[in-house]
C-alpha cells in the first residue's frame, strides 16, 4: 500500500521462503557479514541508539536488554531465545515471518547473539504453528549448509549454534520466564522476578529474550544504521510495526506500517472499514490482554507512549474491530473465559480471581434485567487487586480489558 514501509516484512511474498539463495540474492546475511567485522559493543549500540522497543506487547527498549546481557559478565555462557509462541487472540504477525521470510529470524538472531557473545540458541515456536516449525527448521539447516551458523561463522571464529524448540500448548509460555522454564523441560510456571533473564535465565545463564519481530528488524538497522531507523515512526517509537487486523472489517490481515498511524487510518483506509456498512462500535488492540478503544480514539497516533498517554495500550499490534450491533458484555465474557482457561494455578490471586471475574459477569448476563453500572466497579475493583499480587502478567492483564471498556464504552455495555 501507498503509506507502507516493510522492514520485518520486506521479504514477504518476495522470495521463495524455502530458499536461502533467493534470501541471499535479497542482500540477506549481508547485515550479519557487517556485524562480524565490527565489535560487539557497536552493535549493541547501534541497536540502543536505534530505540527499538520489543515488538511482543511490553514495548520495552530491545538495546537496554541487549547491552544487560552483554556486560553482565565475559567468558561465561550466554543464551539467546526467540519467542516465537504467540498466544495472544488476534495476533498473527511473528507466524507470517517465519513463514515468508524465516531466515530474517535467523539472520536476526545470529547478530543478537553475537552482540552479546551468546554461543547458543533457541526459537521457541508455537506448537500449532506446524508450517512455521517446518520453515524454520529447513533455513536452520540450510544456515548451517553455508556457513551462517556453526563454528567460524563466515571465517570469525566466531560460533553459535540454534534450534527449535515446540511451544507445550500454553498461553502463559509466552511469558519470558515461563518460556524459559518450558525450554528447561519443566512444568510452564511462571518465575519470580528479579533476577530478570538477563541476569539468570535459561540453565542459571545470561539469556537475551526478544520475540520474532523485534528480532526481524536487526538485520536492517545494522545494515542501514539507527539513524535511519529512526527516521522512520515517532520520536517515542522509532520504526514501524506490523498491525493484525482482524474482525468486522472488509480486508482483514496484517500490514507493516510506520509508528504513527492512526486507528482510523488502520481500520477504514487499509481494512476497508467496516462489513456491510455498519457503523463503529469498539476496537480491541493488543488481544485479550489488551484494551477497547472507542470511536474518540480514532484519530490517536499508534505508537507506545501516545496510547499510553490515553489509557490504551499498542501490545501485540492486534487489532480487533467490532461493530456497532455486537454485545461487548458478551466479548468481555469471552476474554474472561479465556484467561480462567489459561490460568495456571499457581498463584491464588490469578487461579481464584479468574474464575470469579467470569463467573460474576456469566451470571449477570443470564438475568433479564441486572445493574452492571454496579458490577463492572467491582470487577475491576477485584482486577486491580489481581493485578498488584499475581505473580505473572496473566493475573496482571484482566484490568486493561476491563477498565478500558468501562471507561471508554460503559453506554454499550448497559443492557437494555
């Protein structure tokens, strides 16, 4: 499309996914040969400099973690883990990579690694994701085949090892320190933080944690500098971001474009608009951990800080679109119900506060005539108590859903 700047999606649907001479001829691997004659402190810096966030929900600066795990200590062993399990509703964008472009992740996480003198690593791949985990696994193989992985990487002496490892099933997996108990064989429970993995992840080491996006885009900054990179987006949220735009819209999809554009211009210029004519109703950004935009944010910059700035949060970059007839006490029954489904027990805030929260609006909804200007107070109430005692982010998510809908579309949500 006319505004779009692909950069994790340059690849996409451009080159044989399945061959890492079309990869090649795409000046792949280039950006990984760049960073091999320079220090490790230079890319790592170039990344900080870059202001990169995390694509994966957090939106956390990529080269302050970067630069943790390289300084933490010298000569000890480091991990570099990509999560790739991308479990939350509405979210899409990292399988689209590994299965148009797999060895941009590679690529990606060679550099990364490198950074931070990492000699192993792992991609952690959502186990339904079978088209992905067969991809990626052959760029793997065909890395080793010429000389991107392995020992003396491109003449360096330079050598890292990768696999992949499949995801057990769990939506708490994608969590970073219940992922890297899953690699280690263990049950997925959440870890208490500190220590934070860079300081003590997986088997005890230093371990570098960035999901596939995020990965995607090293290649590119290293190859073209942070301050291009920054060119590009916002002052706040340098780059561009893939959005999965999914819901009551005519294209639904995903799409690469730079921070900065607005809902509007997300949901009605690149999704179409909205099926059959219908008018607006409510916008779910970031899935089910995410929060409801209303037709006053339309006009609001996605970006990290200016959502932020208006109680709403960029997440994932999902962006699920309902319209105006749809029964937003019902989609909010369905999220409760999913974070019930996906608790995992360990932590009573999370186990009991879940089933409570659906179960009180289940019941609510099964009376013909109930108050919810009552209820919702108290559902959120009970969420932000979950939210300061929980041990993980599952425990801690309930509260965006719930508060933004309430601040931003209570009119809707009150039964007639």
């Amino acid at each position: 499309m006319a505004k779009e700047i692909r950069i994790a999606l340059r690849n996409s649907g451009l080159i044989n996914p399945e061959s890492i001479q079309e990869y090649i001829s795409a000046d792949g691997y280039q950006a990984l040969r760049k960073a091999l004659r320079s220090e490790p402190i230079g890319i790592y810096e170039e990344i900080y400099d870059s202001g990169l966030r995390g694509r994966g929900g957090a939106g956390f600066p990529t080269g302050t973690k970067e630069k943790a795990a390289a300084l933490i200590c010298s000569n000890c062993e480091k991990f570099v883990v990509c999560n790739a399990d991308e479990g939350e509703p509405g979210t899409f964008k990292d399988r689209i990579i590994m299965e148009t472009d797999p060895h941009t992740l590679i690529e990606g996480m060679v550099i990364a690694a490198y950074s931070i003198g990492a000699s192993r690593g792992f991609i952690y791949i959502r186990g339904e994701y079978e088209l992905s985990i067969k991809r990626v696994q052959l760029a793997i193989e065909q890395a080793y085949q010429h000389g991107f992985l392995g020992e003396n990487i491109l003449g360096s002496n330079y050598n890292f090892d990768l696999e992949v490892r499949r995801g057990a099933g769990s939506y708490l997996c994608g969590e970073e320190l219940t992922l890297i108990e899953s690699i280690e064989g263990k049950r997925g429970y959440p870890r208490i933080k500190p220590p934070f993995p860079a300081e003590k992840g997986l088997w005890g080491a230093p371990t570098l944690i960035n999901n596939v996006e995020t990965l995607a885009n090293f290649p590119q900054i290293i190859l073209n500098g942070a301050k291009w990179y920054r060119t590009i987006g916002t002052e706040g949220s340098p780059g561009t971001k893939i959005f999965t735009i999914s819901g009551d819209v005519n294209k639904p999809g995903y799409y690469e474009f730079p921070m900065g554009i607005t809902l509007r211009e997300l949901i009605f210029d690149v999704a179409g608009g909205i099926r059959n004519g219908k008018p607006f109703g409510a916008a779910l950004l970031g899935g089910a951990a995410g929060t409801f935009a209303s037709e006053k944010h339309l006009d609001v910059h996605m970006g990290y800080d200016k959502l932020k700035e208006v109680g709403l949060t960029l997440g994932s970059g999902a962006v699920i679109v309902m319209d105006a007839t749809r029964d937003l006490n019902k989609i909010m029954l369905s999220i409760l119900k999913f974070f019930k489904h996906e608790s995992c027990g360990k932590c009573i805030p999370c186990r009991v506060g879940t089933s409570h929260l659906y179960q009180a609006l289940n019941e609510a909804l099964q009376q013909p005539h109930f108050s919810f200007e009552s209820l919702y107070p108290n559902l959120i109430k009970q969420a932000e108590i979950m939210a300061r005692t929980s041990l993980c982010p599952l425990g801690q998510s309930p509260i965006l859903p719930l508060r933004s809908l309430w601040e931003n579309l209570s009119e809707s949500l009150i039964m007639k």
